[in-house]
C-alpha cells in the first residue's frame, strides 16, 4: 500500500473557501494515484465519492487530512457545510436536506442534480483553480469578484458539475472544459447585496439597511422564505408581475410554480428572484406589505406551510400585523 506519508507535508493547505471534495481531489492528483485508489489506500471501505462529502465527511478523513497536512483543525472544518452553522442555518443536517444547500442528487458516484455551481472566470483565473463552499448555497448565485451569474452544468451538455469524476475541469460526460465560458452579467443590486450576505456568512453582523442588528439565522431564514415565496406556490405569479412591472426582473418563467424544492432552482432563477428581494427588503417592512398586498398575497399564503413558531420574527411581526386582512375570509 502506498502510503505517500512524505509527500502529503507539501501537499498543499485548503485554498480560501475551498470546499473539502475540490481539496481531496487536488491533493490525491498530486500524489499520482487515481482519486479513488488514493481514497481506498488511506480510508478504505469508506465509499466517499458515494456520498455528499462535503455535507457529510468522516471525521476521520478531517482528522487525517489536519495530521498529514500540518492543517489547523478549524480550517480543515472550514472545508465542510459545516462552516455555515450558526450564520446560515442553526444546524447542518449532515444525513438530511440542510435548508439552502443546493443537494447534488448523489447516486453512486453520480451526480443528479445542479447543486455545485462554479464561476468559470474564478476557475480560469486562479493560479490553482478550486472549488468554493460558497458554491453551495442557495442565496449564492453570483461571482462578486467578476460580476456575473454563476453557472451550474457543462455549459455544452449541461450535466451536473462532478469533479470527482472527470479531470477536475473536464467535464466527465462530454469532455468539455469548465474554464474560458461566458457568464451572463448579474445585477449591480444582486452583487452589492451578496456581497453582503457573504460578509454575514464569513462572521460579520447583519448591517444591511432596516435590519443592523438581526440575528443572520434569521436574515437568511427570511431571506429563504421569500425565495420561496416568490419562486413556488400558486400565488407566485401575481407577486412576479408586480415585481417585473416595478424592478427589471427578466426570465421568471424558467421554473414552474410547482417547483418544490428551492433549493435546485438554476442560479439564474435565484439571481432574478434575488431581485426582487433586494426591492422588497428597501424600507422594510412597507414595500413588502404593499407588494404582498397589491398581490392579494394576504397571511394565509404568506405563512403557508410554515408555523408561527419556526418564522423568523423579522417575516412573522409585519406579516402578522399587516398582512392578516382577514383570517376567517377564504381565497380572495
Ligand atoms: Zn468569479
Ligand atoms: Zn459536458
């Protein structure tokens, strides 16, 4: 067995906001086995490439990569999803579905679903290309450093991102390389405001205007619920042709009302339902109120499927207060 120990000391640390898996790999490439042979060699029977790594790693596997790589123990943990508990979400749900992280649909050593998103200017530019934590989550759909929507398939056979299966950048299916794509510019409002976001997620306060102060759980539990809003649901319509006639939303129509999950919505869908939260968070609480109610988009809707226990204060306190026009009333 090739144990490499020598080797693994230069090997390098984890890049700034580099994801575990984007890691591993750059790592097992250098020591000249394949991926899956360097994995079998130092944590055999553990099948990692059959699971959402980076949601669900081995503390062994954290624990050798620290050791063998002279890597401080909080920066190996930084690698996982692990690193967004306490700003993004309460709790990650390593074995479950942790709200706002895009799932990878893994099957085997496949991936189903669009959950890993990429910049291919980030990718192209890098001295060492990488992939990025950030790139998971959902309120994330645009590069701040280059200005652009993210991309999240082959930009020629749009199969999921699996980095693991192809040459890191090669995409496995078709062959074609991840870097040197154009992106779609995103919207100035999008980037100032994900630019905040990621400030909130690296330990910074909420300081966006009307919520200095708000715990970032719930910032981002409110952001998340008017993704949903906006985005599912037999009342997004109306909201949307509000929005489009009052901000320069375009390509709404992408997904369908019946979407269930968010949380696979394409990053250009959650850039243009950005939008039109970056419009309704101005003065909050009015322009929301005044949006939801010109919508005829009264508590009911607002509050379906979530209980008053597990809304955010920020979202439960105006919708409560103004949006309860009439409980008894039935569909308007
Ligand atoms: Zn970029
Ligand atoms: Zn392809």
């Amino acid at each position: 067995m090739k144990t490499r120990a020598g080797l693994w000391l230069i090997h390098p640390k984890p890049q700034d906001g580099e994801l575990l898996s984007s890691w591993l790999i750059r790592i097992a490439a250098m020591t000249g086995r394949s991926l899956h042979g360097f994995c079998d060699d130092h944590w055999r029977g553990l099948n990692l490439w059959n699971r959402d790594l980076d949601h669900l790693a081995p503390e062994v596997v954290l624990e050798t990569l620290a050791k063998r790589t002279g890597t401080p123990t909080n920066q190996v943990q930084a690698t996982t999803l692990n690193a967004f508990e306490g700003t993004l979400v309460p709790r990650v749900v390593p074995n479950g579905s942790t709200a706002m992280v895009r799932p990878i649909g893994v099957w085997h050593r496949e991936r189903k679903t669009h959950g890993l998103q990429y910049c291919s200017h980030c990718l192209t530019e890098d001295q060492i290309p990488y992939f990025k934590t950030l790139w998971r989550l959902l309120p994330v759909s645009t590069c701040t450093r280059h200005g652009v929507i993210l991309k999240s398939s082959c930009p020629r056979c749009d199969a999921p991102v699996a980095p693991h299966r192809g040459d890191f950048l090669i995409c496995h299916h078709c062959g074609s390389d991840l870097r040197g794509q154009k992106h779609e510019p995103a919207n100035s409002n999008v980037l100032q405001f994900q630019h905040h976001l990621q400030g909130v997620l690296a330990g910074n306060p909420v300081c966006w205007p009307g919520f200095h102060g708000t715990y970032p759980i719930a910032f981002f539990a409110l952001i998340n619920r008017l993704v949903l809003l906006l985005s599912t649901g037999a009342r997004r319509d109306r909201l949307l042709k509000i929005l489009q006639a009052r901000c320069d939303i375009e390509g709404i129509t992408e997904f369908t009302s019946k979407t269930k999950d968010t949380k696979t919505l394409s990053p250009r869908s959650v850039h243009d339902v950005m939008i039109g939260i970056t419009y309704l968070l101005r003065g909050w609480p009015w322009i929301f109120i005044a949006t939801f109610l010109d919508a005829k988009v009264y508590w009911s809707w607002a509050m379906k499927d979530l209980k008053p226990q597990n809304a955010p204060y920020v979202f439960f306190q105006p919708t409560k207060a103004f949006l309860q026009i009439d409980p008894n009333a039935k569909d308007r």
